[in-house]
C-alpha cells in the first residue's frame, strides 16, 4: 500500500506541475495576442497620421 501512495503522490505531483507549464504557456499567448492587437493599424488615426506627414514634408526648392 505504501509504494500506491508513493506512486499517487509522484502522479499528482506531475499533473499539477504540467497544469502550471500549461497556464503559463496560454497566459504567454494571451499577452502576445493582446500586444498584436494594440499593433495593428487604427481606423481613422492612420488616415490622420498620413495626413500629418504630407503637411510636415519641407516644400520643394525653386530651381
């Protein structure tokens, strides 16, 4: 009986530290997704970004 709870021990032992690595892992994949989000091109910002840099462009030289 003793070498059954051994045994038991050393499997719940494993299940929970393989439920930890899985928590991390999905935890680390919620943050990358969420950074990506916060990456992507905005809607009507980069329409005024683009037309913020064609203002701030110097005017061409006269020859």
């Amino acid at each position: 009986m003793f070498e059954y709870e051994i045994a038991t021990a050393a499997r719940r032992a494993d299940l929970l530290r393989e439920a930890a690595e899985f928590r991390v892992v999905r935890q680390a994949q919620q943050a990358r997704r969420a950074s990506s989000r916060s990456q992507e091109p905005g809607g009507p910002v980069r329409g005024l970004r683009s037309r913020l840099t064609r203002t701030a462009r110097p005017a061409p030289r006269p020859a």
